[in-house]
C-alpha cells in the first residue's frame, strides 16, 4: 500500500526524542517495514515554508507555518473555538490537495488524530477534493474541565471526521465508548461496530527493551512512590499532592518523587501550585517530596524502578502510555476511572482503579497499593515482562497494517463484530460551546 500519513504528533516527537524518535515516527517506520511505503505530511516549528525532508525511509513534507493560522490549534488555544472556521478549513484543506497531488496517488489517507488532522481530511472530501479512503486514528479527546470533570469541546470536528472516514482507530475501550454516545444515535449498532475499532498505542522501543530486562534487578525502595504525569489540572497533579497528608506513608519516613513540568500557560493554576506544595510539605514533616521536573525517557525508566508504586491520578485521559510504561517496568499502579489504560489494571490485578479528583480515596489507595499484603506488586512484576510483545511497534503495526487495508478496501472478507458500550452516560458527554475561550481556560477543577 502507498500510505499518507498526515499527523501533528510526528514532527514534535521527533524533536522531542532525538534521532531514534519517538512512538509515531517509529510506528510508521515499522508499517513501512512491512512492505509499505508512508509517507508523512506534518508541521515543523522550524519553518514556516514547505519542504521536505528524508527521515529514514519516511519522506516527510512539511506544512507552511503561520502563527495566527497555524495548522495545529490547541484546545488552550484562543483559536480553539475558531478552528473551524471555513478560511482555515480551506487553506489547510487546499495544501493537503496540493500534497496530495504531488506524492500520490495514495492508497489511504491515515489521519493520526481526529482535530485537526480528521477534521482537515474529512473537510477536504466534502469539498470534492480527491481524497483517498480515510482511517481516523483517535489518540486524544480535546476537551475542558467543569467542576473537575471533562466536558468535550470537539464534537463537530469529531463528527465530520466519523462521517467521512472509512475507519475509526480508538486507542483505548473508554475512547471507543465515547464515540458510541457521540454518534450511537446516528448509525444502526453493527454499522457502528464495524466502523470502530480499538488499537492501543505503540511504546518507545527505549521503553520495551528496559521492559525486557528483569524487573527485579533494580530493587525498588520501600515506601517511595512516584506521581508521573504532568503539573496541569487534567492530569491530577493538585489531586496527587493532596491526597499525601492522607496517607500512612507520610508519616514516615517515605518520599514522594514529582515527575513533570507545566504544560499550559495558566498563571492561576501554578499559584495554586505553589500554595499547595506548601501546604502539603507543612502537613508532611515526616516525607520528602522530590520534585523532579521534565526529565529524558532514560530518567524517567529509573524513577519508575526505584518506586515502589506509580500513581497516575489523571482526571481525564484517552490512554496514557505513562502507565503502561509502569507496568511493563514490572511496577503496580493508581490511576482514576477516567484513564484508558485502567482497563490493563482491572485486567491484570496489578493496581488500584480510583474515582478522578478525590484525594482522600487516592490517599489510601496509595497505602493499599504498596502493602505486602496485597498481590499488585507480585502481580505487576510478572505481567509485565509478558505484555511487552503487545506494545511494540511492530505489533501495533501489524494491527494497523489490516485496518489499514481494511479502510483501502483491500479486504472484503467479513469480520467480527465487538459491540461499543458508553462508559459513561451519555449526558456527561456534552457539547459546550455557549463560553467564551477566555472563559474557558479559567476552569479549574473543585476539590
């Protein structure tokens, strides 16, 4: 198959993760490897003209930069609640013609996110452009908070790009029953669950062969735990360091390491920060709390073995590789219902599974998770060497390879369906779009 891959993670990463690169890139490089040829249109910081680059045996072209109109809008964006504007639609819908036309003709379309990427390619069809079939791969929700719970924000990107597309590529169960609330109303059940399918997402191979060295042979320390994630609101940081003082541990001599940075510009956010870790250090005299920063993946692998848990309270997330990371590194896990990737938890008995935002169930299930009279960590220690072959990207790969083909039309042999379930109910998937984007980044989630 000749494939265009049009995604916005793949330049960043590649920046991010230096000349192996990141997940995407080495994704597309193992499709490639299976006979393929990807070729890959994304965005670079670096220039604002339209190049291309060789980047292994993926031919990278890269879209015009323009910072009032940029190709990518973030959902922090004062953009965002334009980003569906005709004039950008059509600008970037025309240069993804003009790439198109240049590299093509093109078996597929892989679209690795539904806004903007889906929502570029599905606009660009419904022009009348001559856009190949197109396989919707979903790695992200975009969305804001309201009294500390998720209130999507993208749902006429989400349903132009559902329309037009031959595939849908959830990374995670939880995602996959999001799109069922979405669009259940809209399509009979077996059409529905013909069209969505879950493939969760590749590991770094940094991170699979750490994974494949024996998890005992760095001995974690007894009463440390690390928090991995990010200092925003989505990702529980404020949780985490309020659920401390709750906490037996904290009354010894534990630590508590703070993997992450700032991510967004909120001023209110990081004095609330500031005012919190103050607060917890006062009420931890006993603890150490360790804040670490953004740290290499290198680190991040030998935070992971020197805790004794690994706590991602995340309010909302479509997967989190930072938890599978966890596992695979043979470490037992708290996360929140809100996480995709719980379903490994729920599935393997390695960690606890909490409600997102409430620090005091967090706080003792952070004890739970690291009393020896619990079988998580056993668990996590055995498993996770075992799940590994799951998460490389030749694997997912070879997944994508068949949806792939399947969204080309290149199978027609009939398939089983999986029927979708909500896991949530459905009017807590709004659609919210009355406030203002200056309105919207104030949110903050309550206690």
């Amino acid at each position: 198959m000749k494939i265009a891959l049009l995604s916005r993670w793949f330049w960043e990463e590649n920046r991010r993760f230096g000349a192996e690169g990141g997940p995407v890139r080495q994704l597309a490089e193992a499709v490639a490897a299976r006979g393929h040829e990807v070729v890959v249109l994304s965005q670079s910081p670096e220039t604002r003209k339209l190049r291309k680059d060789k980047i292994g045996e993926l031919e990278t072209w890269l879209t015009p930069r323009d910072k009032k109109r940029s190709f990518v809008v973030g959902w922090r964006d004062k953009l965002a609640k334009k980003t569906y504007h005709y004039r950008k639609l059509h600008t970037d819908a025309h240069a993804l013609d003009d790439f198109l036309k240049r590299r093509g003709p093109f078996d597929v379309l892989w679209a690795q996110t539904e806004s903007p990427d889906g929502l570029i390619a599905g606009f660009a069809k419904q022009l009348g452009i001559n856009v190949p079939p197109i396989l919707v791969q979903i790695q992200a929700l975009r969305y804001r908070f309201e009294k500390g719970a998720p209130v999507f924000t993208d749902k006429p990107a989400l349903m132009l790009a559902f329309r037009q597309a031959t595939r849908i590529i959830a990374n995670s169960e939880m995602i996959a029953g999001y799109l069922g609330a979405y669009t259940g109303p809209s399509l009979p059940p077996d059409e529905l669950a013909a069209k969505v399918r879950v493939t969760y997402p590749n590991l770094s191979r940094q991170f699979v062969e750490a994974a494949m060295e024996d998890p005992n042979h760095v001995e974690p320390r007894v009463d440390r735990v690390l928090f991995l994630g990010a200092l925003n609101q989505g990702k529980g940081a404020m949780v985490f360091l309020k659920a401390l003082p709750k906490t037996e541990m904290s009354k010894r001599s534990a630590v508590f390491a703070v993997i992450g940075d700032f991510t967004e510009d909120n001023k209110v956010f990081a004095q609330r920060w500031e005012a919190q870790k103050e607060a917890t250090r006062v009420a931890t005299l006993g603890a150490r709390i360790e804040y670490l920063g953004k740290v290499s993946p290198e680190e991040v692998i030998r935070q992971i073995r020197l805790a004794q848990a690994v706590v991602v309270p995340s309010l909302f997330d479509a997967f989190n590789r930072g938890l599978t990371e966890a596992l695979l590194l043979g470490r037992p896990v708290v996360t929140t219902d809100r996480v995709g990737a719980a379903a490994l938890i729920h599935a393997h008995q390695c960690g606890i599974v909490v409600p997102p935002n409430d620090p005091d169930t967090l706080g003792h299930a952070i004890d739970a998770v690291t009393s020896p009279l619990v079988p998580f960590a056993h668990n996590a220690a055995h498993i996770g060497p075992q799940l590994v072959p799951e998460f490389t990207p030749e694997a997912i790969a070879a997944r994508m390879e068949h949806n792939l083909a399947r969204a080309a039309g290149l199978l027609t042999h009939p398939e089983g369906l999986e029927p979708l379930h909500t896991p949530y109910e459905e009017e807590e998937v709004q659609e919210v779009y009355e406030q203002e984007p200056e309105q919207e980044q104030k949110q903050e989630p309550e206690a």
